[in-house]
C-alpha cells in the first residue's frame, strides 16, 4: 500500500483483494491486518524516536539525549563500569 493514500475504503479495498487473490480464511487475514497494525505502531514510535516526518525505513542507533530517560534502567550503568574493569 502506498503511503500517500490515507483513503481507508481503497486501503480496506487493497486488503479485501489481497485476501481474495491469495486465498486468505479469515483467521488469516486476521493476522494479517494485525502484522500490519503492528508495523503501523513501530513506523509511528520511529517518527516520534526520530522527530521527523519522513520514515525513511533505515533505523539508526539512538542518541544519548534520547537514552537519558533510560540511564541506569536494568543496570545499565553499573554493568558497563564493571565490564571495564574486567578489561582492564
């Protein structure tokens, strides 16, 4: 599906025939509505990581401004200090 086309009756008309073309029960094309569903979400978090518009599809690592809410979470801090004390 185009990103461009925000009309939900041709979006829901693409799925319908999607079904159609490949055979889908309905358990199926259930699953497959949901694989969508949960792209959607993860494509909307990325622009919201990112703070742009565009989803370019190509993920990068987070900056550490953006990892400031998550310092010290499931020890994040005290593992790396004594992993470079092992190194060391």
């Amino acid at each position: 599906m185009p990103a461009s086309d925000k009309n939900p009756e041709k979006i829901l008309a693409g799925f319908l025939e999607v079904k159609n073309k490949y055979g889908l029960d309905n358990e199926k094309f259930l699953v497959l509505l949901g694989m969508v569903n949960l792209m959607s979400i993860i494509n909307l978090l990325e622009k919201r990581a990112t703070g742009s518009g565009q989803g370019g599809g190509v993920r990068r690592p987070p900056a550490p401004q953006e990892l400031v809410p998550f310092m010290g979470m499931f020890g994040g801090s005290k593992a790396r200090q004594s992993g470079e004390n092992q190194v060391k």
